[in-house]
C-alpha cells in the first residue's frame, strides 16, 4: 500500500503526466455521449442466435432507442447482429466468403 507521502507525489504528478490539468480533463466531452444517464434494466432475455454451448457468442442486448442507429451502422465485423425494436439480437451478421480475394 502506498503511503500518504507517495500518493501525494503521484497525485501532484498527474497533470504532468497527463499533459493537461486534471480539472481540465474532468471537463472533457466524452468520445460517445451517453444516450441517458438513467440505468437501462433489461426485460425478458433474448431468444438464443448461436448454440446452447456457444453462448458466450451471443450478441448482446441493447437499448430500444439504440436500435436505428446500431442496424444503420450495418454489422461491423461476423459476431455482430442486427437488432429487433426491442433491442434482443435478431439475426447474425453473415460471415466473411473463405476465398474472397481483396
């Protein structure tokens, strides 16, 4: 554990390190603004895309008001999914073709 002197040191050498002050940075916008700040808490689970053992892989679900611009966007790699009005994964993003030459 650090001791009270260290922190201070590593605290007042922050800003120095950063480039900004920290006052400075706290004010910054955020690179995606967030669309609420009030919690989301999902309803009933999604219907499963992928196998009961590939779970992990399941995309997850999203916000309704995300919706639109997420399915806008377009599957941005194959563990993708486009997305219902409820935000539950509707369909997987089609794989890329094996012998596709670029």
């Amino acid at each position: 554990m650090a001791t009270p002197v260290l922190m201070r040191s590593l605290l007042a050498a922050l800003p120095l390190m950063l480039g900004a002050p920290v006052s400075a940075l706290a004010q910054q916008p955020l690179a995606v603004p967030p669309l609420s700040s009030a919690p989301w808490v999902p309803g009933a689970s999604c219907p499963l895309l992928v196998p009961l053992k590939d779970s992990v892989l399941q995309p997850l679900r999203i916000q309704p008001r995300q919706v639109p611009r997420k399915n806008a966007g377009g599957c941005l790699s194959a563990a993708d999914a486009l997305y219902s009005a409820d935000g539950c994964p509707l369909k997987l993003c089609p794989r890329a073709l094996p012998s596709l030459d670029l």
